[in-house]
C-alpha cells in the first residue's frame, strides 16, 4: 500500500465499529462519527437485546475485542416451548449448542469498543450527519461507509430493494426488559436461550452481561393487534415491568415460575418500539455523484426475532474489511461496492429468510419438527443449530419433502 488509505464510517455500532477496529489494525486512517460519546451511550438507555453466536464471537476473538470472555455468562444452548390448552407447553425441548453464545448489553459493548478505537489513535467525531452532509466525507476520505443504524434518515439514499422486502409495515411489536433476583441468589432461568411460541407472539429469554453486571433480558415480540400488542401506552421501566410480568403469566406460564422472583435491574433498562424488516440498495449516490456503502442495518433490517442482527454485523465487518485490504491501491469505485455488498449478501440472504420466515405461522411441516425434536435429540440439536448457522435453516425447513424425508431417516 503505497499510502495510508483514509476511511470514515459513519455510525458506531455493532458492523462499523468491529469494521473500524480491524482496519485500525492493518495501519488504515479510520475516522468513526457517532452522535453520541461513549459515556453517553453507557449511561443511557437500552439499545437492543442481542444474542452473539460463535462465528461473530470468534471474528471479535481473532481482533482482540471481546472484553467479556470469562465474564459474561455463556449462553449454551436453547429452550423451546409451544403454548398450549393447559400452563404446560404443548411442545417442549432443550438442546445445546455446538459452542457456547454470548450476550453483552450493548451499551456496554459500543461504549467499550468506541473507547478502544480512540484509545488506539483513531479519530473520533460528534455529531449528527445528514444525507447531504455526506458529500463533504466524500470530498476528505477515499471511501464512505454508512453503519448510521435503521433510522429513516438515509431512506432516500438506499432505497427499498423490493425482491427481498416482502414486508411494508412491522409486523411485531417489540417489549424488552432487564431483569434481575430479588433474592441474594440468581434467577433460576435455563442458562441459555428460552424460545416461547404462541399464536400471539413470541417469548425470548437470555442472560445478558450488562451495565449493572448480570442480568435476564426478557423480550415480547407481538403480532400486531394481538394480546402481546400492550406497549404503546407504557411510559416507564416498572410500569413496563408489570405488564411484561402479566403476559408471562398467561401466555407463557411455564416460564413465569423462574421469574417469581425478578425485579427490574435499572430505570433504563427498558426497550419499546416495532422494527420494519427491509433490504435496501445498497450503494448510494450524492448529489456530487460520488458512491457511498451501507452496512449493517442501513443496508439490511431484519427484525430481531432470529437474533440475527448483531451476528450480520460482525459478518459484514469481516467481508467489508477483507475486501478493502484486498483491493489496495485502487480506486473505491461503483464496482468495488456492489461486490463487496453482493459477497456479504451470500451468507446474510440466509438470516434474512429466516427472520422473514419466523415473522408468519409456522406451516406443517416446521411444527411436525418441534413436535419431534420432543422425542429425537438429534433433531432438536439440528433446529437449534440453525441460529448460529441460519444456512442450515435454508438447506432444510424452507423444503417440506426434504424435512419430511429428514423426520422420517431419524424414526420420527
């Protein structure tokens, strides 16, 4: 490289700032702009509730980023429940994951990391950047990336990809906590991912390291209209407490026994709000003509219901930064974009299917699976795999005759 090549990613989450540490590393002149500083992130509100797969995990291992090894609590394996006539599940199992995940409260992570990034020599800015603003980036780095999130600001920049947007509106409302015992000794939660299924939604559940140290996320994810559809008039965090802790009750009591116990952690660890899953062009052309990347949620949202979204990022970080450090010298051009996107899009095509998919009723032949993975261990260790791995879900639950025939090989 026979200069320093001058990269600026706007925003400072998950895809960009893993992306801004690894080029930070191979001597590349990275600029981060955030709207907020570290300590505000820290000291605010909850952002999401994420679960981190070991694929994600071991890009972070290889950059040196993963700070919570040893404290966070693993994550290993999954728990599923169908609701049913009765305060038992209709269908019920538990399968471990091949390798432990983890969940870092991510105002715990951004915090940490954007402190590390600056810490190490890159060069941080404050403040709020608009569509047009981005010209002026153009002008001073050879490259743009845009990691700003899925707000509606840069909707006119990335427009909506219609082959792979099937959705116009939400289609969950989301209520999401931090919980904590109320008693000297922990939560008697599973110790890894609690997955609950009724026709009004669903349930997840995970231990999460956070500001305030170990805690319970518990997140509602509502079909829109129905029972679980309560968070619009909830205006703080023990209001939010009480309501969540009604739902578990009647729509998933075997879980609730666990949580007698819980009480909110903080008064900030509360999260409302509805995501709409879309996929976006992804290169952006300025005013001036020059051609700006989305990653991340700016190039695709897909609703948290999979758990996908945190694990995309450290995918995209990974392909971005490889493709950068594979292209040298020349030029960031139209070219260079649409195939570092179309090389990112290979796996993540995956995860958005998935997501998109858990969004309508199960059919059939993926509830003829739950209902085996009761019997046959090898099948639920497969389902719970698909996570971790969503291509595991597109070379199998997508195909009635192929899970069917599966069933039918293991006696089920």
């Amino acid at each position: 490289m026979s200069r320093v090549r001058r990269i600026v990613v706007v925003g400072a989450g998950q895809a960009g700032l893993v992306l801004a540490l690894g080029l930070q590393k191979h001597g590349y002149a990275v600029t981060v702009v955030t709207d907020r500083d570290a300590e505000t992130i820290r000291a605010g509100r909850l952002i999401s509730n994420q679960c981190v797969f070991e694929p994600a995990l071991r890009r972070e291992r290889a950059l040196g980023i993963n700070f919570w090894d040893g404290q966070a609590p693993e994550i290993l394996g999954a728990s599923f429940g169908l609701a049913g006539d009765s305060p038992e599940p209709a269908i019920s199992w538990q399968a471990r994951f091949d390798h432990p995940a983890q969940s870092v409260d991510q105002r715990v992570k951004v915090s940490t990391w954007l402190t590390a990034f600056a810490g190490r020599g890159g060069e941080v800015r404050i403040g709020k950047v608009s569509p047009d603003g981005l010209d002026e980036y153009a002008r001073e780095f050879d490259l743009v990336l845009v990691a700003a999130g899925r707000g509606p600001q840069f909707d006119g920049l990335f427009p909506r990809d219609d082959r792979h947007s099937p959705y116009r509106e939400p289609q969950r409302t989301i209520g999401i906590t931090y919980l904590v015992s109320g008693r000297d000794e922990p939560l008697p939660t599973y110790p890894g991912l609690t997955f609950g299924l009724s026709q009004a939604g669903e349930l997840f559940g995970l231990p999460v390291q956070s500001v305030r140290g170990p805690v319970f996320g518990l997140g509602f994810f509502g079909v829109p209209g129905g029972p679980l559809d309560v968070w619009d008039d909830v205006t703080d965090t023990d209001e939010h407490f009480a309501v969540a802790m009604a739902l578990l009750r009647k729509q998933f009591p075997w879980v609730a026994e666990s949580l007698a116990d819980a009480r909110p952690s903080g008064p900030q660890d509360a999260l409302r709000g509805r995501v709409l899953p879309i996929v976006r062009e992804p290169v952006g052309t300025l005013p001036s003509g020059a051609k700006v990347l989305a990653m991340g949620d700016a190039a695709v949202t897909n609703d948290p219901i999979a758990g996908q979204g945190a694990n995309m990022a450290a995918h995209a970080a990974a392909v971005y930064e490889r493709r950068i450090l594979d292209h040298g010298d020349r030029p960031f051009d139209e070219a260079f974009l649409r195939g570092t996107f179309a090389e990112y899009w290979e796996k993540a095509q995956h995860a958005t299917r998935l997501s998109n998919d858990l969004l309508a009723p199960p059919p059939d032949h993926v509830l003829a699976t739950l209902d085996a993975a009761q019997r046959v261990p090898e099948v639920a260790h497969r389902f719970a795999q698909i996570f971790p791995d969503p291509a595991g879900y597109t070379s199998w639950l997508t195909d009635e005759e192929i899970s069917r025939n599966y069933l039918a090989s293991k006696g089920a």
